[in-house]
C-alpha cells in the first residue's frame, strides 16, 4: 500500500532504510529538524544542518522514488539557550522557500520550561507572519500531559493560529482528545516500546476514529523502527479493518494536511485494485 512516513528522520537512517521503506511503499516523507545528540554551538551550525535537510536528503531518497520534505527550527532540547534561538530563528526564513521546505517543526517543549515556551512561542510567530504550517513536538512520558496541555494555550491564546494548519504530533491515549477537540490535526508515533506502539494506536484509531489523524515512526538515531508505518498497516489488517480506512490514515491525511503548504508536489501514486477483486 502506498504511504506517506510524515515525521521520520532521515538524516540518522542509512541508504538500505531508504530501500526498505521504497520496497514497502513509501511515497513521500517529512523531516522534521531535531536535536543532534549533542547541543550545536552557532547559528551556523543549524544552516550546515538546515542545507543537509532541503539540498541532500532529497537527493537521497529521489534514489528510491520517495519524496523527501522537510521542517525548519531549533528543537526544544536547545531552546534553553534563548539567544541562539533567536538567532536560529532569524535565520529560517533564508531556508523557507526552498523547495519542499513544508513549514515550522517540530517545535514544542522538552521539560517545559520558561526559556522553552518563549522561543516556542517565537516560533509560532515566525509561521505566522510568513503564512507557515505548524509541527510540534510534545514532551516525553512524565512531561507530556502538562506540556501538551501549555502548548494547546499557547496556541489558542494567539489568534492568528489556525489549528487546521497545526499538527500536533507524539500524541498518546492521554493527549489526544485534547488535540483533536481542538480543530488540530494529530500525529501518533510508533515506537517498538515508549510513546505508541503499532497496537496502542490501533486502538486509539478505534476509539478516536480516522478524522485528521495520521501515523509516523519518528525514525532518528535512537531505537526506532523506519517501518513501523508498515507494522501499523499489518496490525489494522490483523484486526479487519477495510483498505479504504488504513488508506485515509497513511496516506489521504497526511496528504490533506501537507497539501496546505504551497510548496507541496503530489507524489506518483500506484493505483491498486481493491482486495479480493
Ligand atoms: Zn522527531
């Protein structure tokens, strides 16, 4: 089945996982700009890395027939250091018209800090005076509720925001509702352990429904799964649920999410026979 990987990041995954996820159906992926491991010293560090993600990784993956985009910021790990932000955040819009440049992400909060919702919050001021779509990173485990929960009034309290336009991605049983009920689009990371796994968000889809929802496996470099969208699939099969519904989740949202943003090129879609015909 066709599918499209909406946070995944590539930058840490080898060539072979490109293949493999080519082989499995992979249309097109989005790379979010994350945490390297290790804190960068300078602006200038961010654009070597801001060049990786708009001039090299869509080489890479053209190779296998995926369509690679990608989202610009300073991740939430390094937005204590509020001056480098800013600087960061200065710099963006040199990167926003490159091609397959989708917008701002994945900002959010980490440990949910002061110094974190005020470069959050510049971010969002950056999408906004430059007509940008939205990725956000919610807090891991401990974190996530209550950071969640200040990322959705930061978000409301500014006025411009249009949740249509904001996904809000590494939602969990707890934080979902909050987001959907909030006109946001959501996104589920499937984890072989933390965050979803392919089962756990089965069962949210059955509990939530299909409506502006979409599946990623947030690949980076530590244990992750470049497939788990495909583990997904299997496990909606498993539980009988129609093509027609697995399609809408993988593939029909996050194209009707990605398809606001202006630099936005469709992929080449296999047209497949329904099953059993
Ligand atoms: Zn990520």
């Amino acid at each position: 089945m066709d599918y499209i990987d909406p946070h995944i990041h590539m930058i840490s995954r080898t060539t072979d996982d490109y293949h493999r996820m080519a082989r499995c159906g992979c249309v097109a992926i989005s790379e979010p700009a994350f945490w390297a491991g290790f804190d960068r010293g300078s602006a200038d560090g961010f654009r070597d890395y801001f060049r990786h993600l708009v001039e090299v990784e869509p080489r890479r993956a053209a190779q296998f027939g995926i369509q690679h985009y990608s989202w610009l910021c300073i991740n939430a790990k390094e937005a204590e250091n509020v001056s480098l932000s800013r600087d960061v955040i200065a710099m963006i819009p040199e990167f926003l018209q490159k091609p397959g440049v989708l917008g701002i992400g994945e900002i959010g909060l980490n440990k949910n800090t002061r110094n974190e919702a005020i470069v959050f919050q510049e971010h969002v001021d950056l999408a906004m005076r430059t007509n940008e779509l939205i990725l956000i990173h919610t807090p891991h485990l401990e974190d996530k509720l209550k950071g969640t929960r200040m990322i959705l009034d930061m978000l409301k309290s500014d006025r411009r925001v249009n949740p249509a336009r904001v996904c809000v991605d590494h939602v969990e049983e707890h934080t979902v509702a909050a987001a959907l009920d909030g006109g946001f689009w959501c996104g589920m990371t499937l984890y072989p352990t933390t965050k979803c796994t392919p089962q756990r968000a089965v069962d949210i889809i059955e509990r939530h429904g299909t409506e502006r929802i979409m599946v990623n496996s947030a690949g980076d470099w530590g244990k992750s799964d470049p497939l788990a969208v495909p583990e997904f699939i299997l496990e909606m099969r498993r539980r009988g649920h129609p093509e027609t519904v697995i399609r809408k989740i993988v593939l029909d949202n996050p194209l009707a999410f990605f398809r606001q943003s202006a630099r936005w090129r469709e992929p080449a879609l296999r047209v497949e026979a329904p099953r059993g015909a």
